[in-house]
C-alpha cells in the first residue's frame, strides 16, 4: 500500500441516516434522502461519507443490533437504492465508508434465534453462554446499558453475554466459524463498492473467556481492563485483514471502541496485518466520572489540551488516528465544548479550526459544519435512547429524581447529537414533510444550512473555506505537529511543518478576551486565515482561532 493513501488527506462526513433528510415524508431518513443531498455535500469538499448502520435491525439501538448483515432496514431503503449512493457518491468523487458490528449481533438475528433453541444447537457458540454463580450472572461485569451484561435464559438455565442491551448478545470471537461468516459480510460489502469500514467495539472482539470479576466500581476502568484489549485482538486483527482486506488493499479500516489508550493504540495499527487508524476517546471520556456517562465531572482545558499533544505523541510518525469532536455518541460540540449562546458562531468555527488542523484523519460530524447544538428533554420517555431510558432505569434505583436525571441527561446524552438535520426554516427544519421520528430541535429557523449557505460569514461557509484551505497545505494532514509550552491555559497553540511549509494555528479556547504577549508564540508570522474579519494585534477575542505563516 501506498506510504501516503487517500486516507491520510481525507476529510470523512459521517453521516446518522435516520436524521439526515427523509425523502418519502415516513418522517425517517433515508437512503434516498441521502441521494437527494450529495451536492450539499459535495460543495462541503469532504472526501469521504461514512455511514452509520443501515442494516435490518430492531433499532433497539439505533441499528447497532444487526438482524442481517446482508439487506437494507426497509425504512432506509433497498440494496438498490444503496447502489445508487455509492454510484452517486462515487460520481462526485466521494469515498463510503461502511460501519459494521462485529462485537455483538441483534438477539433477532437467525443465529441467536437458533443458539437460543437449545445448548447443542450448531449456532449455540456464536455466541457466549455461562452457568449462573449461585443465584446470580456468572460474574459481576455491568453493561454499558446500564444492569449486569448477562441475561438469563430459563429455557437453557444458562446466561448468556452482553455488554451492550440485553438485545445485543455478544459474538463469540473463539469460534473460527463464525468469524468466517463475518470475513464474509466484510466481503459482501467491500464487493459492493464499499471504500472504508468503520469497526464498531474492535476493542472488545476477544474477550477473557475465564470471565473474571471486575474489582472496580469506575465503569472506564472496568471497560479498559475487562472488557477492551483481549489477549487474542491482534491475533484475531490480523487474521481479518490476511483472510478478507488485503485483497482490498484500498479500504480503510479504523478502529473504534472503548478501552484504547496512548499506551495500547500502536498495537491495533499496522500496514499489513492491523488496521489503518484507530478513533481516540481520550477527549470523549474526561467529563465522565466513575458512573460513566450519567456520572459528569468537571474537565479543564489543560485536559482537553493535553489529550490531544498525548496521542500525537503515541501515535508518533508510524501510528495515524482519527480525530473528532462529536458524533452520534456524544453530545454536540459547540455545546459541549464551546459556547452555544453568546459565542455560538466563534466557538463553532474556532472547534472546526482545532478538528480540520490536527494531525490525523479529520471526522466531522453532519450538523456540526453549521453549528446545530444540543437539544433538550423535558421527560426521559421523549428520549429515543435505551443508553438514556436503561440509565434513568438505574438512576431510579438510586434515589435521583427525574429532574436530576435530565439535568445529566441534557448534558451528555446522545439524543443531542440525533435531532435531525436543520436545513431550512421550514416546516421540521426541511427535514421531513412528515411526522420527524425524532424532535426536530426548535432553533432550526435559525440554526440551518439555507440561512447559512450565501452568508459569507457564517459557520458553513467558514467550514467550506477552512476545508479548501486545508487540501492546499499538506502540513495539516501529514505534517509535524508540535504544541506550544508554557502558555495561559485558555490559549491552544501548535505549529503544522511539513518540509519548508510550517503553519502556526492559535486558539483562545475562551469567552475572555487575551492580551497576547507575543513573545510567547514562534515568528515571525503572517496571517493566512481566522474566525475573524480582522486581526487586533497583541489581542485574541473570544473563541478567536488564527492561523498563521511561520
Ligand atoms: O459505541 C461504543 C462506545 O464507544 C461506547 O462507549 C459509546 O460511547 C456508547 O455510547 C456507550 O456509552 C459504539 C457505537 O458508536 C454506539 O452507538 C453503540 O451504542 C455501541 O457501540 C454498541 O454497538
Ligand atoms: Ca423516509
């Protein structure tokens, strides 16, 4: 493979199909919807589309419980419609990455449906079944979803495992049947004109069969310990990409998945046997406390900070990650970052500044390139999440009232980041001429990409400009990077150097306005590029983000 794929100067989109634009007014997104927009998103200049799952599914979690590997959930559309996106991507010169679910299936699929008729069916050991300990699981290990990640099965008396929903049995890695017959879903895509795919839970593929309690209540800890980073993952790596991606040579892998460190990253990345990037979670994880998503704890800007020059550093030359700010997990980034009242705009574009130049593989999430922000729950039953529904189940237990709950809920919880697309002050934000499956956040009158498609100073048109900036200076993708010392803690700076190309990006990460002192920073330079219509000098504004020629 080439030292310097497609990959390593792409921009990817990813894009939540439910939300993005329904095209038969059923209020749901589609594929069709999706076909509908690729101009919008071709005028983006992002390279490449990836997908979140489409597959048949319950949706007991937004598809992540695949009931077939092979054909389209009927709402999003056909196998020929999907056709038709990839073509229609394609013809804009836009790579599809594909996200596939090969940690767990959904209890629905015919293989769990057949494991679950009886302990000596053939399919019995795709999956994990354990005797009870006593009265109870077979051991003490929570799932993400709140309760123990074992279910109990009274027609076989066993347990069997899950560390997502009850309805998301784990797949039985140690079975070299069943990974031929997930070899062989990765096929079927990849021979449909699939570009990338993105490995849901990677992480956790091996797991300790002996099953050992966790002995901490932190929940990260217990992922990082027990359930990501099993001793067969290379082996089990390496063996999907001899058995089925290296004939594929051109698709991009990237990892996702709790449980991978500065420390262990490296060993999922290698050019013929790991995979080709890996998503970080250091950022994503530092405003959760031992209880997790619903357990929130302050974080610092020294924190954000130091995240990012981490990883660049674990990372180094050979490793390549991917970088983000949010996505269908999280809650939206001006919102969570950055300031989504006073400094809405500033914010916005000084986050798509900090994402579009770091190291790495950029990944914006759909909605953020025009600033959409949070939404907002008055009752946990208008949730549409079973991570938020399953948490208020045990926060209930715990004695928090529903106010308490929403509060974390607001906060953190993923149905921010799943409103539909905001693009137009119609009716539903453009979004549907139906009933939205979801509530469309109210703000989109003002908050849409109509209103922001011919304002030369809005967030769009900002991200559009930024993302052709960043195609002409390969110092952004592939560049050095080397981070600023001994600045105030509200100012992120680092230079980007590629041979005599050496850019010098600055970011007061703050609504306080800075003196700066401009000893403090590498020169001398000029300016190329800023969320600002002009520069004060020896003074950063609110959310002011610069870029400069060193
Ligand atoms: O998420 C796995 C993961 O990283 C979790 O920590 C994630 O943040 C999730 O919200 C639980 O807190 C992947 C998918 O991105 C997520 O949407 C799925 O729910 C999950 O796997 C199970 O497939
Ligand atoms: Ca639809």
């Amino acid at each position: 493979m080439s030292n310097n794929p497609w990959w390593k100067h792409a921009v990817v989109y990813q894009i939540y199909p439910r939300s993005f634009y329904d095209s038969n007014g059923d209020g749901i997104g589609d594929l069709r919807g999706i076909i509908r927009k690729l101009d919008y998103i071709r005028d983006l200049g992002v390279d490449a589309v990836w997908l979140n799952p489409i597959y048949q599914s319950p949706l007991d979690d937004g598809g992540y419980d695949i009931s077939n590997y092979r054909d389209i959930l009927p709402e999003f559309g056909t196998l020929h419609d999907f056709d038709e996106l990839v073509e229609g991507l394609h013809q804009r010169g836009i790579r599809l990455i594909m996200d596939l679910v090969l940690n767990h299936s959904s209890d629905e699929h015919p293989w769990f449906v057949e494991a679950r008729s009886s302990p000596t069916n053939p399919y019995r050991d795709y999956y994990f079944w354990k005797k009870g300990r006593g009265s109870g699981p077979p051991n003490n290990w929570p799932s993400f979803f709140g309760g123990s990640a074992w279910e109990f099965d009274p027609q076989s008396n066993e347990y069997y495992l899950h560390l997502f929903s009850r309805k998301q049995p784990d797949l039985n890695w140690e079975n070299p049947r069943l990974r031929q017959e997930l070899y062989d879903v990765l096929e079927f895509w990849l021979k449909r004109g699939v570009d990338g795919l993105r490995l849901d839970v990677i992480s956790a593929i091996s797991k300790r069969t002996d099953f050992p309690d966790t002995y901490t209540h932190d929940f990260n800890e217990t992922i990082r310990k027990y359930y990501a980073n099993g001793p067969r993952l290379k082996e089990f790596i390496t063996e999907m990409r001899h058995q089925v991606l290296n004939r594929y040579p051109a698709c991009m892998t990237v990892g996702e998945g709790p449980g991978i460190t500065p420390e262990n990253a490296l060993e999922y990345l290698d050019e013929q046997n790991g995979l080709n990037m890996i998503f970080h979670f250091g950022h994503m994880f530092m405003d959760q406390g031992p209880g997790g998503r619903f357990d929130p704890v302050a974080w610092s800007r020294s924190d954000f900070k130091r995240v990012f020059s981490t990883w660049n550093r674990a990372l180094g030359e050979n490793g390549w990650g991917s970088v983000f700010l949010g996505n269908h997990d999280f809650a939206r980034m001006v919102s969570r970052w950055g300031n989504d009242g006073e400094f809405w705009r500033e914010s916005a574009t000084l986050l798509l500044t900090l994402l579009l130049t770091q190291r790495g593989t950029p990944f914006i999430f759909a909605g953020d390139e025009i600033g959409m922000t949070n939404t907002w729950l008055s009752r946990v039953t208008d949730s549409h999440d079973i991570e938020t529904l399953n948490g208020w189940r045990e926060a209930q237990k715990k004695g928090m009232t529903e106010q308490e709950f929403l509060a974390r809920a607001n906060y953190s919880g993923r149905d921010n980041a799943r409103t539909p697309f905001q693009w137009s002050a119609d009716r539903n934000g453009g979004f549907t001429t139906g009933n939205p499956w979801t509530t469309v956040n109210p703000n989109a009158p003002l908050i849409n990409a109509d209103r922001q498609k011919g304002d030369p100073d809005s967030i769009l048109s900002y991200f559009r400009s930024l993302l052709q900036f960043r195609k002409s200076h390969p110092c952004l993708s592939v560049g050095t990077v080397e981070v600023v010392a001994h600045l105030p803690e509200q100012l992120f700076a680092y230079t980007r150097q590629i041979g005599s190309e050496k850019l010098l990006i600055v970011l007061n990460f703050s609504n306080d306005p800075l003196i700066l002192d401009d000893s403090l920073l590498p020169g001398p330079r000029s300016r190329l590029m800023s969320n600002y219509s002009d520069v004060l000098p020896n003074r950063l504004r609110p959310w002011e983000a610069r870029i400069e020629q060193l």
